[in-house]
C-alpha cells in the first residue's frame, strides 16, 4: 500500500433519457436535489475537501446550475460517456480519485478508507461492496454474483498508473457496447463470461482476467460499510439518504 493525494473528479454528466430523481424534484440535474439541506454534489464536494487524501477536485460537468453551484472548482466538459470522460482528463492528470455527483453518502472517512487500501503496483483500482455489507439494508442495488461472494459497486476508483488512460478507454468500449451483448461478449471474451455464468469466478480471478483484457492492472478494493453502495438512481434512493443524514444530525455525528 502506499499514500497518494489525488486530483479528484466528479462525474456529473447525464446518460440521456427522463432522469427520475431530477424529475421528481423539479431540477435540472440528480445532483442538484436537496439531502441534508444542501444539493447532493455539494455533499460530494464538501466529502471529498474534508479528505486528506484529496489535493484538488475538478467537477465533469454541461450543467449551467451545477457550474454555479461548484462555481469555486475547475469545472470540465463531459465525452459522450463517464469512461471517455475519464479517459481524455487522465491525458492531463495521471492520478485521478473518482468519484459520482449522486454518492449520497460520501464522507472523508469513507474516502480515507478506500484510498488507504489502494494496492501498489496498480493502474486502476475499484471500489466493490459485498452482498454481506448490505444485509438487513432497504437499498437495492445491482450485484454480480461470483463464486465468493456478490458485489456491487461502491463509484469510488483510483486511476493510479501509467496504464489508467488505456483500461479507461477500454472501460469505454464496454460501455459502448452494453446494450449489445454479442460486441460485448466480443470484447471481454465468450469463456470469461462462461466462467461468470456458471459462477466459477472469485473476486480475484475476476479481476485478473479483466487486467489481461484490459491490457492495464486492475484491483478491487472491498468495502465493508453499506454507505458506499447508495448512489442516487431512483426517489426512493434520495429518501433514503434524506433518513440517513437526517438520523446522523439528530445523532450529532457524520453519516
């Protein structure tokens, strides 16, 4: 393990389509809806400063309401996905902390957690939280099911190595692809996602045959605590992270 600090990024780009957070709160954008008194990219922001680890932020971003409420940060536009748009501010910055504008309860301990386990050598690094972290918790998030044990995704990656731009840019592809199963099948490879189906690959494994395919290193880094996994996809996510800081006020401490 090493310590790094790191230029840190939000993503705050859209995928296209009727946001339903955004909608059902009358704003521009998810990130602008309000949790704990403030806009959820805010909360974000405010995370990420109170971070040892973080040196700078940058917000990804073709919202006019969101530039002024991050108006203090150096704002860049977004590619035609997060991928790519990791992929072109790797070009400038090579140590990049990301993160989303929609992590409801992202907090400086939760940063500090994940970047004090970030593995060296590594070129990516991804958060990953298991099914057992979420037992007995009313959010529902999208696992993969491996051998070990199913995960989800904590939106939290450290892009650390001289290969970051290039898994990336493979990380794009995939996105391209994912409405397309065959490209997709295509580029990860039909015996890897064999070996998925059947549940015959571990955390680990899993990721070394993404490194291989990716032609980058890439590792996983496992996060126990539950908040990592609530993004802000739908109303009821936004409610839950309402009751959650609401609940961590009254307790006089942080969510």
């Amino acid at each position: 393990m090493t310590h790094r600090r790191y230029t840190a990024l939000v993503l705050a780009g859209r995928r296209g389509g009727v946001d339903p957070v955004a909608a059902s709160e009358a704003v521009t954008h998810k990130a602008l809806a309000l949790a704990g008194g403030k806009p959820l990219i805010v909360g974000v922001v405010e995370a990420l400063r109170g971070a040892a680890s973080v040196a700078d932020i940058m917000v990804a971003t073709d919202d006019r309401e969101i530039v002024a409420a991050v108006h203090s940060l150096t704002v860049v536009p977004t590619a035609a996905s997060p991928a790519a748009t990791v992929a072109r501010v790797l070009r400038e910055q090579p140590s990049l902390l990301v993160t989303t504008a929609d992590h409801g309860l992202l907090s400086p301990s939760l940063i500090e957690t994940f970047c004090a386990r970030v593995p060296d050598p590594s070129d990516v690094v991804v958060g990953v939280v298991p099914r057992r972290a979420l037992v007995g918790q009313p959010n529902r998030r999208t696992f993969y099911r491996l051998a070990d044990e199913a995960y989800c995704g904590a939106n939290l990656y450290a892009f650390t190595g001289a290969r970051g731009g290039v898994a990336a840019t493979f990380w794009a592809g995939l996105e391209a692809e994912r409405k397309h199963p065959l490209r997709l099948a295509a580029r990860i490879g039909p015996a890897t996602l064999l070996r998925y189906a059947t549940r015959r690959l571990d955390l680990a494994a899993a990721f070394a045959l993404l490194s291989r395919r990716a032609g980058a290193v890439i590792a996983p880094v496992v996060l126990d605590d539950p908040d990592a996994a609530l993004d802000v996809d739908t109303p009821e996510d936004l409610a839950l992270v309402r009751a959650r800081l609401s609940d961590s006020r009254r307790c006089g401490r942080s969510p």
